[in-house]
C-alpha cells in the first residue's frame, strides 16, 4: 500500500509503539522503508541556559540507541530521525524531508491541556500533507 512510512514514536510513553509498528508493517509495501522519528522537546532558551551543557544532544544520542533498540526488538528495519523541536512541527517536517506516504502516530486520552491547545496527533492530522493513522 504505501513504500514510505513515517512512525514517530514517543519514547516516554511507548506502550503503543508496538501497535504502531504493527500498523507501519500491514501498511508497508514489499520493499518500503520506514523511518522511526522521535521528538526530544526544545526547552525556551530561559530554561536552556540553566540546564547541564550538553544535555539536548546527550537526550538525543539517547533516543537514537532507544529507537535502535525497539526497532531490533520488534524486527523492523528502520532508519532513526531524532529531532529537538515542538512535536507536531517536527513530525509534519520529517514527513516533508522523508517523502513519506503515511503518519502512523499514536493518540492518548484527551487531558485538560489538549482540549486548549490540541494534541500532537490531531495537529498532525489537521496540517499533514500525506494520510494519517491514528492509533488509540
């Protein structure tokens, strides 16, 4: 069905991440690539100054070996994107560089925060520019 496949995948709550690669793997073409895509959440710039130095790029080798891992575990051949930025963006710009066909992104319950602002997921599926799957 789709030859590129984007997967981003919240790696402080992973309990969907093998239901997704489930998905990626059912929506995949013989021959697809898949690229799992993690958010490392950029920190106001006020914040940044007091953080140890090297924090943001240590979070992000950290992610790369965790992605690394979860995509060994589950038998998936995967390139890794880790990215510092505000999820939505970040993810809608993956998909851009990768070409990718289809989001396959994970929703969570609806907490007060989301009803002001809208999640990750539905500001994705609101701007993206290829189809989305939402799985709950």
């Amino acid at each position: 069905m789709y030859s590129k496949i984007l997967v981003p995948i919240d790696l402080h709550e992973s309990g969907k991440a093998k239901l997704m690669l489930d998905a990626a793997r059912q929506l995949a073409d013989d021959g697809a690539s898949i690229v799992l895509v993690h958010i490392v959440e950029d920190v106001p710039t006020y914040v940044a100054a007091e953080l140890p130095r090297g924090i943001m790029e240590s979070s992000r080798d950290e992610a790369i070996a965790r992605l690394e891992q979860l995509a060994r575990d589950e038998g998936v051949t995967a390139e890794i994107d880790v990215r510092i930025g505000q999820p939505a963006s970040a993810i809608l710009a993956a998909a851009g560089e990768h070409g990718s066909e289809v989001i396959v992104i994970a929703s969570h319950r609806p907490g007060f925060q989301d009803y002001l602002i809208g999640s990750t997921a539905a500001r994705v599926v609101r701007h993206a520019r290829c189809s989305v799957l939402v799985i709950r």
